[in-house]
C-alpha cells in the first residue's frame, strides 16, 4: 500500500527592527534589536485563526487522519501572548500526531565548523516538547530542510528515527521523492510540488489545478509510482488560504478519507521509515540542499560575512563567564541565527537586501563591541580580585 506523510511546521520567526547605533552603544537587550511590536502582531494575526485550524486538524484526525507538526521553540515562546494555543494543539490528541525536532531558535547552525551550538538548540527543542507536550520526538526536521552530510552522525547519536530533508532535484537528481532513503538516520525528501499546490496554489485562481479537492489530489497521490509521499507545509500558509479560500478546510477535513478510497494510507513520519525498505540515493553522501536551494541562505557575500561574524561571536562567548548578562547575550546571539535573518539578506529587491545586510552586520558589531568590553571588564576584575588576595 502506498502512503503519504503530512508534516505541519508551525513558526513565527522574531523579526530584527531597523537598528541605529545609539551615542555610547548602551546596553544590550532584546527590544533593543528585536521589533516586538511587530512579533506582537504577527502572533496575533496569526493566533485568530490558529484554532479554527486546529478543528480542521482534529476533524481529519477523527476520519482517519495522521500528522507531524514541527513546532519551533521560537514560536512556542510567543505563546506566552495566548496560552490557550498550546491547549489547542494538545487537545489534538497522541495517537494521531507526533511532534518532530529541530533547532530551537529555526536557526542554521548547522552550517557552523563546530556542530556544539547546532546539537545544544536541538537538545533544547527536544526538552521544551517533552516539557509542553509530554511526548519524546523520534523525527528530525532541519531548518529550512537544510541537509548537509555532517550533520548526519549527530542526529543518529542523539537517538532520532526519522529525517526530513528537501527533494531538491540535486538530491533526487530529477525523480520523485518517493521512498524513504537509506542514510545514518532513515530518511525521507519532502516532494516539493505537491506541497507547493497546498502550501502555495490552492488559493490561485489562475492555477490548472483549480479547484483543488481532496478526491483530486487523493488521486494524484495514488497515481505515482514509490512508496511513501512527503509533504511538508507551513501551517501559517493555511491560514493565509483561510482569508480567500475556505475551501483548504473541507479538503483537510475530506483527505484521510479520499486517500483511503485510492488505496494510500496516512502514515507518521516515524511510522513510514519502519514500514518501508529503504532505497540508495548515492547524492545523499555528496551534496547539500535546503528548501528553494543552498543560494537562498548563503548566496552572496553579506550572508557568508554574517555567518562568519556569527561564528566569531561564538568563539568570544565561550570566554565570558556564565552570568545573566552573558545569558541575555547568548539569546539574542541564537535569534540572530534564525533563517529569515539570512533570507532577508537574499531579498529579490538587491537594494532592500543590501540595506537589511548593512542593518544585521551593524547589530552584530554592536553586540561583538559589547562582548569585548564586557572581557575587558572581566579580565581587570579577576587582576583586581588577585591582587587583593595576595595583599591579604
């Protein structure tokens, strides 16, 4: 029997607000580089519709249907504006839905020569969803679908399941992906076009394949040869649907049971990888994908620059000492990290791209400015304190 597996990512990244250094450089804070305001009305926006989602979910979970959500650390903190959210998801029930890892803060740590940040964000994440939804994740989703080799043997040595890539066609070198893939953690490619047509036509009314109904994309479905499709969308996608075509809805509610009616069954992402023999992808020992391409995230020199600055602030934090100040700073360090501050960057309009990488590279100088002070103050009272002790 074929399968399908559908995975939700719920996220709201933390978005960075148009920084002038102020006289002195004063201290450092979250607000001060982070727009809470419009954090504020983006969770809003999106948290009206959030539950009439959810009911969608839990109608097609009661027909049969089963889903992953990878529900990022950043947007559970956001949470914290409406709590009732996290009651919504979790009223979702177990049986039906599991919860994926990934980094914390949807950052691309990965990508650092020292993989300690990237393990230590995931080990977070995985803590705050035993924390909220008392279940262990056995998926692994990257930011961004981000798959890179080396990455590989920490997922298998922190005991994940399931990995969730990008079917680019790198990858796939120009076929479905529609196997679970042989790798250090058992891997499935997320078929990008059907979940373009759910996360990004279904609405457009210019599309051939409007109107799109779930006996129609059943069939599609049941239609390609393989073994297992990957779907993974944003959920925030749905709910901008929601605004011009209720329709998505219906098709949630209907599709467990269209997909049975075609013969494919609704599985886990974890669930896929045990039932299905796994196949060679040579590619997957060679090449680097994420989703819309590598380019995307590091495709000019602003993005290198500011990844390699990143990489520097690591290296200077791990000199401070551990106290609340250096706390604070290693939280804003991590926000910065998020892959919207470095797809910003790659904005098609060069002009808003140039001036959102001078934005970022100036917040990060402020902050590298900061953390030197901050040595320099330590460094003298630890010369202080010596001195007084053998004066004593």
């Amino acid at each position: 029997m074929k399968a399908v597996c559908v995975c939700f990512e719920v996220h709201l990244p933390l978005p960075l607000r148009w920084y002038w250094p102020g006289e002195g450089y004063g201290e450092i804070h979250i607000e001060k580089y982070f727009d809470m305001e419009k954090a504020f009305h983006n969770f809003t926006k999106f948290a009206a519709n959030i539950e009439t989602l959810n009911e969608a979910l839990a109608k097609s979970i009661e027909n049969g249907g089963k889903y992953t959500l990878d529900i990022s650390g950043v947007f559970l903190e956001q949470c914290k504006w409406s709590p009732e959210i996290i009651d919504g998801f979790k009223k979702l029930g177990s049986d039906n839905i599991s919860f994926a890892a990934s980094p914390y803060y949807h950052s691309i740590s990965c990508l650092f020569p020292d993989l300690t940040e990237f393990k230590k964000q995931i080990e977070m994440d995985v803590k705050i969803i035993r924390d909220v939804f008392g279940t262990e994740p056995e998926t692994f989703v990257n930011t961004e679908l981000l798959f890179d080799k080396k990455i590989m043997k920490t997922i298998h040595e922190m005991g994940f399941k399931c990995f969730i890539s990008e079917g680019s066609q790198n990858i796939t070198n120009g076929y479905d992906p529609v196997h679970v893939y042989d790798n250090e953690v058992p891997t499935l490619l997320r078929h990008i076009n059907l979940s373009e047509d759910l996360e990004i036509k279904f609405s457009d009314k210019r599309w051939t394949g409007y109107p799109l109904i779930a006996d129609k994309f059943a069939s599609w479905i049941a239609s390609m040869e393989g073994d297992v499709i990957t779907l993974y969308i944003k959920y925030d996608s749905i709910n901008t649907h929601l605004q011009n075509n209720e329709g998505i809805l219906e098709l949630l509610h209907e599709l467990p049971i269209c997909l049975k009616k075609h013969g494919v069954k609704m599985l886990l992402a974890e669930e896929a990888v045990e039932l299905f023999k796994r196949k060679e992808l040579p590619s997957l020992k060679s090449k680097m994908t994420a989703r819309y391409g590598m380019h995307n995230l590091l495709g000019n020199h602003a993005q290198h620059l500011f990844i390699h600055e990143l990489v520097d602030i690591a290296e200077m934090l791990g000199k401070l000492e551990d106290n609340e100040k250096k706390a604070e700073v290693m939280r804003i360090f991590r926000y910065l990290q998020q892959s919207e501050v470095f797809l910003e960057m790659n904005s098609e309009e060069r002009r808003l791209g140039y001036e959102r990488a001078v934005n970022d590279l100036s917040i990060l100088s402020d902050i590298e400015r900061a953390i030197i002070i901050t040595e320099a103050t330590e460094a003298a009272e630890s010369k202080s304190a010596g001195k007084k002790e053998a004066a004593e």
